[in-house]
C-alpha cells in the first residue's frame, strides 16, 4: 500500500508539471492520452489493481478512483480555459476595423483632350448637333480637292502633310491634316439637312513646343435653308460660354479659308487675364485668343457633298482641342497632353 501511495504522488506531481506546460487544446489533448488513455499511466495503475490482495484492493481502488476523477477534472477545467483563449486569439486575429481608412489607390481620369472633346461634343448635342466621325487615312481628294485647296496651295505642300507612298492610284493617301473631310462624307451620307460635329486626330509634319505631329480637332457643319451668318456667330457664342462656364467677350475678325466664304475667325477675351495682364503669357498681352476658323460653306463644297447649294446653304467651323484643353485646364506646354506622364496632372501644375 505505502509503494502505491508513492506511485499516487508521482503520477500527480508528474501530471502537474505536465498541464503547468499544456499551452493549447492540443498538447492537452496529447496529455490526456498520456495519463488516461489506454495505455496511460494511471490507467496502467488502474490494470494493476488486480495484483492488490482483496483487503487492500478497495482502498487502492478508491485512491485511484479518485485521483482519475482529480485528473479528468483538471484537465475538463484546463480544457475550457484554453478554449476560450484560443478563439479569443482566433477573434483578434480575424477582426476586419471597417473604419481603417483604405490603402487609397489613385482614381483614373479622362485625359483631357477626351474631357474637353466630351464637353464641346455634349454642348453641342444640346443644339442639335450629332456626331460623325470620318477616317484618319484619308484620300486627298476628300482633304484637299473638295474642299478648294488647290494643288499650289502650302497646306498640300509635302513639308506639311504625311502622304503615303504614292503606288500609282488617282487619289493619293494621307494622314488627314484637319477633320474638314469629314464635312463630304457627311453631305455625301446623309443629306441636308444636316447637323454635325466631327471631333478626331489629325496629322501635320510638325514638332515643336506648341505644335505636334499628331493633335486634335472638332469640326462643326450646319446645312439647313436660308442660313445666315447670325446663327453661327450665336451658336459659337452658345459653346463657348458653355465650354468655359461664363460670359466671355468675343470678336468675329474676317479671315480667309478655301472651303468658306466669307470666313472669319473668332477671338475670345483671354480666359486667363481678361485682358487685364499686359504680361500674360497665355494672350501674350493681347487680351484675346484665337479660339476657330469658320465660315459660310462655299458653294462648291455643299455641292461636292452632293448637296444643291441654290437650296442649302451652312456653316463650318473647325478648333484644336488640345489648345481649347489647354486653356480650360490651364496646361502650359502641349507636349503634357501627349507624354503619356501624369505625374504633372497630378501634382500642381507649373511643375
Ligand atoms: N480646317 C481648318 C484648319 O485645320 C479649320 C477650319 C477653318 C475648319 C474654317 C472649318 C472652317 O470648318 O470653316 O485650320
């Protein structure tokens, strides 16, 4: 019985120290095993009951009864305790704060020369007008022939344009220098009369800090009946008080383009200085900005976009809108528009 007694205190002292170490559910587990599971420790003691003689045999019994119930206890007690812990770790670890500010990635934008493409194009949806697109590889006659620019003329000159090898046809190809091509293939395809705005990339041999090879412009045709030169000049009036969000002082200056007659141009008080600067750089101290070219369209051209000019008449017009980009959103060097670096857009400007 005294050998048993000992073998009590070990299997408890040796049981303490081993849940004192038993840190998660598992090696609690482990240590379950260890002592009560079949081949346990106490459960060998158990099995050895048998060698005990009959008067001993309810005491052992007893005794080991009792530390196996001491034991299970124990480990029931440790076993909710770590339980707790652990799905409190599990929780901490899970939690989502949803009022972390986010990692913040930066927001795409239109470019904009599409901005102010959208802007004029939407401006002058609200009058009427419809888009027509028309081909950036274009035939010279479109470009050129139909539109009065004769042979001579500078802008046919091969300083200015990008033709194609020439491989023998009729008309030779191009880069179009302007989107006024797109005035006869509208006439052509859909009659008067006729309402349209021609927005789109053009191409001339140029590179230099105001001029690129590639930019962009907006063409505008009317072909009703009885067209005078006053709804123009109100229509110009209408968009650019739109495009630029106030009244703008203006000043219709005659002018000269093959395809319009009369021709003129239109000045807006420079968006910038009002005038006011005699320094400006964006007016260069003049007080206005040359904004578009227009004109009543000639004779020859409504009837080379199969139209009969004794019954129609109109008016065209035609801006660059990366300079119209330029002077809304105050970007001082063209090349910003074409570089493909935002880094500009993103910063402050005059960077
Ligand atoms: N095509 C001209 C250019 O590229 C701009 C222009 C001027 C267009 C007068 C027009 C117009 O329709 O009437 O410089």
């Amino acid at each position: 019985m005294g050998d048993l007694k000992t073998q009590v205190e070990d299997v408890r002292s040796s049981f303490g120290a081993a849940m004192a170490s038993a840190n998660s559910t598992d090696s609690l587990q482990e240590l379950k095993v260890r002592f009560l599971g079949r081949k346990g420790t106490l459960t060998a003691l158990l099995k050895s009951l048998g060698s005990f003689s009959p008067e001993e045999r309810p005491l052992a019994g007893e005794a080991l009864n009792e530390l196996r119930d001491e034991l299970e206890r124990k480990i029931d007690r440790k076993k909710q305790e770590l339980i707790q812990t652990e799905d409190a770790a599990a929780e901490a670890e899970d939690k989502i704060d949803v009022t972390m500010p986010s990692r913040g990635r930066p927001r795409g934008a239109f470019h904009p020369v599409a901005q102010t493409m959208h802007e004029i194009v939407g401006i002058m949806q609200g009058i009427g007008y419809s888009v027509a697109l028309g081909p950036e590889i274009e035939e010279d006659y479109y470009n050129f022939e139909c539109l009065n620019i004769p042979p001579w003329h500078p802008a046919r000159d091969m300083q200015d344009t990008f033709y194609f090898p020439d491989d023998g046809r009729e008309r030779r190809t191009l880069l179009r220098t302007h989107t006024s091509p797109v005035q006869i293939r509208a006439m052509l395809q859909y009659g008067a009369p006729l309402r349209i705005v021609c927005p789109g990339k053009v191409y001339r041999r140029d590179n230099d800090p105001t001029h690129s090879p590639m930019f962009n412009q907006i063409e505008g045709l009317l072909i009703e009946k009885d067209v005078s030169f006053s709804v123009l000049k109100g229509s110009l009036r209408e968009l650019m008080n739109g495009f630029f969000g106030r009244e703008l002082k203006n000043r219709f200056r005659a002018s000269y383009f093959p395809f319009t007659e009369p021709s003129m141009e239109l000045d807006i008080e420079c968006v910038e200085c009002s005038g006011k600067n005699s320094g400006c750089r964006v007016c260069k101290g003049t007080g206005w900005l040359e904004v578009c070219g227009m004109g009543m369209v000639h004779p020859s051209v409504v009837r080379s976009g199969g139209i009969d000019p004794e019954k129609y008449n109109g008016f065209a017009f035609g801006m660059g809108l990366d300079r119209m980009a330029m002077l809304k959103y105050g970007i001082n060097d063209l090349r910003y528009l074409f570089n493909g670096n935002v880094s500009y857009f993103l910063s402050g400007r005059d960077a």
